[in-house]
C-alpha cells in the first residue's frame, strides 16, 4: 500500500481493515487527528484496497440505515391533519 501512496519522511502507514462498518465509523470518529506519541493520527478512508461485494454489503446496509432513520424520523413528527381541498 505504502508504495502506492505518496508518504512524508519517518510515516509508518497501516491498513486496518473492520469486519463491522460501524465500528469502523466510530473508530475513525474517534481516532482521526488523535495525538498518539507524539504525532497526530490520520485516518482516512481506503476504497482501492475494496472488493466490488464489499462495496455491495455497504450500500445495503446504508440504504437499511436510511430507512430506520426515515421511519424512526416520521414516528417522531407530529401527525398534522392534511386539509382537503375545497373547490370554490
């Protein structure tokens, strides 16, 4: 990967990989531009090091996730009567 990737002098570059998006989510939320001896962490997001089925298993469970937030997002609005139109 580091052979890919333009580095500066004295950076150690990792390839972590989450079986779970959202750990992975939280641990980019909590780690990027984290100072750790010394230095500050970057963490940053990989889609060449992807498979196409992995992209695939992404995108179904955003699409999921979008949806509860949408259904969840509609419980909470108060239901306002619709008024019925009125020809005059």
């Amino acid at each position: 990967m580091a052979s890919k990737m333009e580095l500066e002098a004295f950076t150690d570059v990792f390839a972590v990989k989450f079986e779970r998006l959202e750990v992975a989510r939280r641990a980019k939320k909590m780690l990027d531009a984290h100072q750790f001896y010394g230095g500050i962490l970057h963490i940053s997001y990989a889609p060449e090091r992807e498979s196409l089925e992995e992209l695939r298993e992404k995108m179904e469970q955003r699409r999921h996730e979008v949806a509860f937030r949408i259904r969840r997002n509609q419980k909470d609005q108060p239901q306002v009567p619709k008024k019925s139109r009125e020809t005059t």
